[in-house]
C-alpha cells in the first residue's frame, strides 16, 4: 500500500480487516484482481493491436505476462511473426 495517499489509521484499519478475512474469502479476492488485470491488460492490447484476433490478443498478453523466454519455451514464437 502506498504510504503517501494512505492515513496510518486507515492502513491499520485495512491490515486488521485483511488479518481477520478468512483465508477463502482473501482467495477470491487474489483471483478477482488479477482477472480483472487481465481483462485490462487485453482491453490494451485490443487498443494497440485493432486488427488482432481475439486468439492473437490472447497469445500477445500471454507473452507479455509469461515473459518472452517462458513463452517461447511453452507456445514457440507467436503465429504471424
């Protein structure tokens, strides 16, 4: 958590919420965020790549999120490339 934009009572008050949250419920909450990274990380490369695919977006995000190296490893170089 930033500091700068955060009063400390509100960040002890956010710490002590996040310490009592059953372990499933933090669960979700990890998954959520990060599809909802993923839902914007594709919405920019549909805006940087208009005429992709809906398949080519997914092997453009999965490139950037794995690492070109992993991705490599896993998919090969990407179709059109």
């Amino acid at each position: 958590m930033n500091e700068k934009d955060t009063s400390p009572d509100a960040q002890r008050v956010l710490v002590d919420i996040y310490r009592k949250m059953p372990a499933n419920i933090k669960i979700r909450r990890i998954f959520e965020a990060y599809q909802t990274g993923k839902i914007l990380a594709m919405a920019g490369l549909r805006e940087s790549h208009p005429q992709a695919s809906e398949k080519q977006i997914w092997y453009l995000w999965a490139k950037q999120h794995l690492g070109e190296k992993l991705f490599n490893e896993v998919y090969g170089a990407l179709p059109d490339e």
